[in-house]
C-alpha cells in the first residue's frame, strides 16, 4: 500500500498558492524571473500590498479553493514598508496555523518566509523546497472533496 502511494506521490502535481509582499517578495520572484533562476513551476503567486494583509481567511479560501499549499511571503523585519506589517503577518500566520490544526491539515502545509527584493535566488530556493514537502505530503484532503 506504501508503494501505490509512494508511485502516486510521484505523478502528483501540486497546487500551490504564494501570497506575496509587493515591495519585497514579489519583487523577489521577479529578480529569480530576470535571473532565470530555475524553479517549480507549481505555483501561483498573488500580489498583495503587505504580508500582514494576508487575513487568515484568504489561506483557507485558497484551500477550499484546491491548493495543496500555501506560502505567505513578505519583507525581512526592519525593512517592511509599513513598519510593522510582518509583525502583524506572524499573528495572523499564528492564527491560521491553529486554523489549519483545527481542520485536521498538516502545518507543513503553510509557510512564512521572509524574502527581499535582492533574494531571487531565495525565492527559487524557497519554492523548490515547499514543492518537494507537498510532494511528500500529498495533495491536501480538502482538495481531495
């Protein structure tokens, strides 16, 4: 029964969302772009103004809505453009992750990274490790219903 899992695992495509921080991690992921750093192309990214606009909700609507996963990106502290809106992100990244608990998901399922517009590499980085433990994981059961 490992094996059949294991073989489907790897044909499994996953889906995953990338909430990203306009100032910083967005501008990010278009240096990698610019760059042509390889990375996973299983993803897609939503610019948001601020990493600390990404309410709780928006992460399980993106579940309800198929993604096996989801990234909340944003400026490294000291460097946001609103002061203090990744300090507000790691509460509302707290909140969802007791949400995800709740829902019987497994934290791996969400991250919280910090990624500068400088850190195209990063972000290649970041997104080709997220892909490999979503991989592992499987697609999500509430993408599954």
């Amino acid at each position: 029964m490992a094996d059949k899992k294991q073989s489907s695992n790897d044909k499994f495509i996953p889906k995953i969302v990338v909430f990203a921080c306009n100032w910083c991690s967005y501008a990010g992921a278009d240096s990698a772009g610019i760059n042509r750093i390889q990375y996973s192309p299983y993803f897609r990214i939503i610019r948001v103004m601020c990493s600390g606009r990404v309410h709780p909700n928006f992460v399980l609507k993106a579940f309800l809505d198929g993604a096996d996963g989801v990234i909340v990106s944003g400026c490294h502290f000291g460097d946001c453009h609103y002061i203090f809106g990744n300090y507000r992100a790691v509460d509302n990244f707290e909140k969802t992750k007791a949400l995800i608990h709740t829902l019987g998901l497994e934290e791996e399922r969400i991250r919280l990274e910090w990624i500068s517009a400088a850190e195209g590499v990063r972000f290649g980085q970041v997104i080709n490790e997220f892909v490999d433990q979503i991989k592992k994981l499987g697609r999500s059961p509430i993408a599954e219903n």
